[in-house]
C-alpha cells in the first residue's frame, strides 16, 4: 500500500524537481544578463574616460610641441643677437687695436726723433751734435701731451701713460709737464688708486706754483674720501683751502668740509 503510494509520488517530484531546475537556470541566465549589462555599461564608461585622457594628453603634447617651438624661435633670436653683439665686439677691438697701434708708433717716431737730435756727427771736430734747441724739444713735448691727452679721452691708459712719462722725465721743465704728471695719475685713477695718489702728490711737490697743484689735492682729498677714509680726505682739503685759497678748488673743498 506504502511502496503504491510511493510510486504514485514519484512522476510529481520529478516534475516539480524539473520546474525548480527550470526556475534556476532562467534566474542564472537572468544574472549572466545582468553582469553583461553592467560590464557593458563600465567597459563603455571607460571607453569614454580613456577617450577623454587621450584627448587631454594629446592636448598636452600639443601644448608642449608648441612651447618647444617657441622656446627654439627665441634661442634662435638670441644666439642671432649675441653673434651680431660679438661680431660688433670684434670690429672695436680691431678698431682700438689699430688706434693703439698707430698712437704707439707715433711715440716711437718722436723718441726716435729725440734721438736724431743728440747723435753724434759722422764728421767735425767734436763729433758731438750740438744739444737741441729749447724751441725743438718744446715741439716734441707738445706732441707728446696731444697724444697722451688724445689717448687718456680714448681710455687708453697704458699708451696716454707712455706720453705723459715722456714728457715729466725727459722735459721736467716744460709748460705741460705739471698738466702731465696730473694726467698721470688720471690714467692709474680706475686701476690703481695708490699709484693714482703717488702721481697726485708728485704734482705738488714738483710743481706747486702750477694751477695743477690745487686740482692734484682736491683730487687726493676725494679719493681718501671715496675710501671711506674721512680723516685723511678732510687734511687734503684743508691744504687746498691753506695753500691755494683762491682757487676753485679751494671752495670746492670748503663745501666738502661744511658738509661732511
């Protein structure tokens, strides 16, 4: 009676085993769909966000090139300006080189025409020239201080110191030799001051009726004072303002001493 039943059971629960297979399957097919919706949808969200990163690298790289090309333009343009620049160097140096060249050819020409003067004679009793008149070595001199004066205006000081030594060792007593032995120390003033100084106080010394003497000691007196050396500057002026108190430097100096 039991096992009857049992039998009668059986195609039921096969049938209803059948339906929740069915069930199952449609509910996992369900899922599959499902996660393929979704992996669709996140594939073509990243799609999107790859596409706009490429885009805004490509931008970037644009942006870039184009800065690069700029950046080159200019450093073209510079290196153009800096070769014009030195090109333009070049032409002044070979210019000063050639002023130099000729100013100390014409010193070699006029010592060469100091020594003319004093050789001696290829006859005659004494076999000595007689010495050169006052009025020659005068001519001389005076060239010498032209070109010294031509070369101190050029900042050529090397070739405007060679004149100006010239002159107060071989023509001491000349009208320009004060103004030379100044001028001296004008042409050591950038590059060395204590030979500047030297120079200066030499003016005095050597020549202190010269209208030079009062310009040397208010030129002292500034330079101890661009030094920072306020004692020293004031003792220069006062010897302008005692030794030459009529001079204009004598009331330059004296503004300088009213205000410290």
């Amino acid at each position: 009676m039991i096992k009857a039943r049992i039998l009668a059971l059986l195609p039921v629960a096969a049938v209803l085993t059948g339906c929740a297979l069915k069930g199952d399957v449609r509910r996992v097919e369900r899922q599959l769909i499902e996660m393929k919706d979704q992996t669709a949808r996140a594939d073509s969200a990243r799609a999107v966000s790859l596409a706009r990163i490429l885009s805004e690298i490509e931008g970037l790289q644009g942006a870039v090139h184009d800065s690069l090309e700029v950046q080159h333009r200019s450093i073209q343009a510079i290196g153009g300006e800096f070769r014009s620049e030195f090109t333009d160097i070049q032409r002044q140096l070979v210019a000063i080189q050639e002023l130099t060249g000729q100013s100390q050819a014409r010193l070699t020409e006029l010592r060469s025409q100091i020594g003319t003067r004093t050789l001696p004679l290829a006859g005659g009793s004494s076999g000595v020239r007689p010495p050169p008149t006052a009025a020659a070595t005068g001519g001389v001199a005076e060239e010498m201080y032209t070109v010294g004066v031509e070369q101190l205006r050029q900042r050529s000081y090397q070739t405007a110191r060679i004149a100006f030594r010239e002159i107060v060792e071989q023509h001491p007593q000349h009208g320009r030799a004060a103004a030379a032995q100044y001028y001296l120390g004008e042409t050591f003033e950038s590059e060395n001051s204590d030979s500047a100084a030297v120079m200066w106080e030499a003016v005095v010394e050597k020549y202190p009726e010269s209208p030079r003497a009062s310009s040397a000691l208010y030129k002292l007196g500034l330079l101890f004072e661009q030094r920072g050396d306020v004692p020293t500057a004031r003792l220069h002026y006062n010897r302008v303002i005692v030794g030459y108190p009529s001079s204009d430097e004598a009331e330059l100096a004296r503004a300088k001493l009213r205000n410290p």
